[in-house]
C-alpha cells in the first residue's frame, strides 16, 4: 500500500510529464462545476497531480487548488514552478488512514488512484469521501477496465483487479495497476452517487 516508489524514478527520469491539461477533466469540470466556474469559487483537491498539468487550469478557474503527491521530486519542481501555491501542495499518501481535511468542494483524480491495489484504493476513496462537503464532487478519469489487454498481462499484485511488474508498453516500470468493471467500480464508490460513468474505447 502506498506511494509506489517507481514513480518517483519515472520523475527523476524525467518521463511522464505532462504539462497540458487532461481534456476529459476539462470537459468533466465544465460540465459539472457550472455554479463554481460561474462565482469562481470552489476548494478543489487533486490525487496524484503529477507534473502539474491540470493546475493552470484549475486555478484559472478561480478555484483554491490543493494536491497531494508522493514524489518528493516532482513536488520540488511544482514548488518552483507555482510558487504562489506551493504551500498547498504537499507529498504525502493519499492511500494513508486520515482524511485530507473536511471542506473541499471537488475532488480531482487522474489515473492516480488506479496505480494502486484494491485496499489502498478503498482507503483513497473512503479519505476523500469524507474530505468532500456535502454535495462535493469527485471527479476521476482513466480507471482502466478489466477489458483492457493489460489484464492480461503484468504479475498478479496481491487481488483479481490488480497487476504489476509490466516491463514494456504503457504501464512498464509503473507499479501497481488496477483493473475495474462496472461491478467493482460500484462496490468501490458504495458511499458515493455515482451521476456520470462512461466507457472510452481507445
């Protein structure tokens, strides 16, 4: 359970940086946030925010934006590089047992939470459960289906949904990655209301 350590290498590598903003988040955020992109307002958490990519756009938005990250590399280079908010960007797990406070109204997941086991990722879930005000919203993207042909592949990591030590293609060197149908999706968000749920085929 935890921050996988491999990301760290892949930042201190310098891959999987991504510095434009996802367009399903985009999408996402101006189909459901209408009333907080209107006042500009809004207390926004993002899991995993990575190389920053969606940050521009969020605080564009005039949204407070907060993120929790367990590289401690690439969380010195947002520091730098969005200095006006770096105190709000702390490394940290998002998996661990406490919430990550109580006052948030969105919740932003980009293919973070899904690089984890099927425990780590309840315990995720349950921390932002609590962590969101009432009506909160999360909004998570890229959950990779049971369908995928990475299924199929990796080593078995620890539950039926999750498999590692990819050596190749999109999902080597990566860590953990977890696999969802529309079952296991239900059980996992069982507290929320799940409003939207779509399948992208690549």
């Amino acid at each position: 359970m935890g921050f996988s350590e491999e990301w760290e290498k892949r930042y201190l590598a310098s891959t999987h940086l991504s510095i434009w903003p996802w367009s399903d988040i985009v999408s996402l955020v101006n189909r459901h946030c209408k009333e907080m992109i209107k006042d500009r307002t809004g207390k926004v958490l993002e899991l995993g925010c990575g190389a920053g990519a969606n940050i521009p756009f969020l605080c564009s938005l005039g949204f407070s934006y907060y993120a929790i990250e367990g590289s401690s590399t690439i969380v010195k280079n947002l520091h730098k590089k969005f200095p006006d908010i770096s105190e709000n960007i702390d490394v940290g797990d998002f998996t661990s047992a406490k919430p990550f406070g109580s006052d948030f109204d969105l919740i932003i997941d980009r293919a973070s939470v899904t690089h984890n086991d099927s425990l780590a990722i309840e315990n995720a879930l349950q921390n932002a459960y609590k962590s969101l005000k009432i009506g909160g919203l999360f909004i998570g993207v890229d959950w990779f289906s049971t369908k995928h042909s990475g299924y199929r592949n990796g080593v078995p990591g620890g539950d039926q949904y999750t498999r590692t030590n990819y050596l190749d293609g999109q999902f080597a060197e990566t860590g953990n990655v977890h696999f969802s149908d529309e079952k296991h999706l239900s059980e996992l968000f069982q507290n929320f209301n799940i409003e939207f749920l779509e399948k992208k085929n690549y």
